[in-house]
C-alpha cells in the first residue's frame, strides 16, 4: 500500500513488492486515494508504479477503499504453484535467505486460497469429487490444487434428478442470494444461500432498496445454526412431471416453472403459494420474460410454437410457428432479439 500524495510511500512500496514477488507470491500494488481525494496534490508516476507491479508480476490499483482490492483478489484467484523447497530450507526464502515477516505473512494468506504451504503437501479447501483424466491425476500428485473439479458444498432435498438451478440476483438481499433448484419429480425447493463474511465486508456500504421496502425479516438474517451457509427458504409443490426449466421475476418476490406436464406455473418465494398457471398442449421446454416489459413472456412448446403471453389476462399476442422444438430462449443485451437453441 502506498500513498499516492507520497512518492517516498511508493519507494517504499516497491521495495517490498519485490520481496513479495521473490518469495512466489502474486501481489496487489494498491494506491490509496484518501488523501487526493482530500485535496492533496498527486506526486507519484501511476503509470510507473502500474509498470512496476507487473514487472513483479502482480496487479495494480488505485482507490480510496481498501475494499476494492479485496474484490480484485477475489475476482483473479489463479494463483501458480510454489515448488517445494529443499531439504532444510523451510525457513528460507528462495535465494536460501531467512525468510522474513512478510514471506511468512504471503505464506498465510495464499493458504487461505488453498495455495500450497512451504515445506508440506498443498491440503486445500476442497475435496475431489469426479474421476479425472491421467494427466489430471498426475498434476492431483503433484499437489495441483485446479486438477480436479471440486465441491464447495452439496445439498440433497430429495432423491429425485435435478433437472435445473437458477440463483438470484446480489443486488436484492444483503444478507443472502435466493437459489431455486427444481426436480425430475416436479418439486422445486427455494434456498437461501448466505454470503460469506469477506462478501458481508464487500457489501457493507452497498444500499439494499427492497430490504428497506420489505422489512428486514429477523428470522432470514442469520445463517442456520449448523454452519452450512445454505437454508430451505420455502418449497414449492404442484407440477406433475419434470420441470424444464425455472428463473426469477423481475423483482424476486415470484418463481417461474415450466414442465414438461404442459403448464407454465408462477409462485410465490416467501409463501410457496402457486399463483397462476398457464396450460399449453404439449410440453414446455422453456420460456422466458421480455427484458423491457416483465407483464410478457414469450414460451415454446415441444410442438415447435413460440407463444407471446399476457401474465395479467394469459392472453396469447402472438404465435411463432419453427421448424423444429426450442429447447432454449435468451434474449440479447438490447432486448430486441430473441435467441432460440433448437431440438436440431
């Protein structure tokens, strides 16, 4: 961290940025701002230290919130492997030097992300959970902790398949993001997925509208007692058959199913009341809102047909016959075109 008023804050910086990056270790150059922000004259080069961050193969940024770089760390993970030391030198760094303060401190934090500790097998955060290919089992050995995929954590509701997930939004919920997961059997099961606390940190000045709206509820503000960060929020039961496919309104307080029972069915997340359903007469694969007017959405059936449909009155505005089934719709970034993966 250097102070971007201070160009001796920057020496100084730079110096320890290449003991960070001759003890094997990715580092952020972070500028702090406060001070410029407060009126202070810019006396450091950005654009040499942004240089010299890379040169010691690291990153580089400039705020007045220490928070920022905690987000960048977060969003660029891909630490490499540091090779195991030899005999006798766990306490050195790798120009055979003691190992100071600071190597130790990088040390710590790269094992957070489950970067390989000096002087022992790289542990890890997760556990493998697939069969991998013979190189990936070869670099497993070699203490390569992207090998394998893992799993952070694994729910079960029902033996039932699951046939399709879908999160909610981050901007909603300070405290939580909705998952909605939906079955082969028909059932579809609402979670509350809880932030962690680095994420709690990252969204403590963020406004949260809708809390304010709706009240924060007491009983949603903790995560369950049993540290799994995931709570059934509410269960959802109606279909027939297997659900196809399943996302969010506009505003989250409704889940849309569609089936292969031939019906699109709106819910309510907090109740799991079912509020309206619409029959087709075949199955419907999928479906989907209209970006910029959340009272249409537009749902194929197996029969090839693409129906516009009202939410308020389901009445059809519009058929679309194609020439083959739509297993998939999504509109663009400007809400003007509709892109459908068909059966073949």
């Amino acid at each position: 961290v250097y102070d971007m008023s201070k160009q001796e804050s920057l020496e100084y910086a730079l110096e320890l940025a290449k003991e960070v990056h001759a003890a094997g270790a990715k580092m952020v150059l972070f500028g702090n701002r406060y001070n410029v922000d407060q009126g202070e004259p810019v006396e450091v080069d950005i654009m040499a230290a942004k240089d010299a961050a890379v040169r010691n193969d690291g990153n580089a940024i400039e705020s007045s919130s220490l928070m920022d770089a905690v987000k960048l760390v977060s969003s660029a993970m891909d630490e490499p492997e540091v090779s195991e030391p030899a005999a006798g030198m766990d306490a050195m760094s790798p120009d055979g030097n003691r190992r100071s303060s600071i190597s130790a401190a990088i040390d710590s934090v790269k094992s957070w992300f489950g970067g390989a500790e000096r002087g022992r097998a790289n542990q890890g955060v997760l556990r493998p959970s697939l069969k991998g290919t013979k190189t990936m089992k070869v670099a497993r050995r070699e203490g390569d902790v992207n090998a394998d995929l893992r799993p952070v954590q694994e729910l079960q509701d029902s033996e039932s398949a699951v046939t399709c997930i879908c999160f909610g939004q981050e901007k909603y919920k300070r405290n939580y993001i909705l998952l909605a997961t939906a079955s082969k059997d028909g059932t579809v099961v609402i979670y509350r997925a809880y932030r962690t606390e680095m994420e709690m940190a990252c969204v403590n000045e963020t406004e949260f509208p809708l809390d304010k709206e709706e009240g924060s509820n007491a009983a949603f503000a903790q995560p369950p007692q049993d540290n799994s960060n995931i709570a059934v929020h509410s269960r959802l039961v109606g279909h027939s058959r297997a659900i196809t496919s399943i996302f969010f309104t506009l505003l989250e307080d409704q889940v849309v199913t569609t089936s292969i029972d031939k019906s699109v069915r709106f819910w309510g997340i907090d109740s799991g009341e079912m509020l309206k359903v619409f029959t087709d007469s075949s199955p419907v694969p999928v479906a989907t809102f209209l970006p910029f007017n959340p009272q249409v959405f537009v749902a194929a059936n197996s029969n090839a047909v693409l129906r516009l449909v009202n939410v308020q009155n389901g009445m059809v505005l519009q058929k679309l016959k194609v020439e083959t089934e739509v297993r998939a719709l999504k509109f663009d970034d400007t809400g003007l075109f509709l892109l459908a993966g068909t059966k073949s």
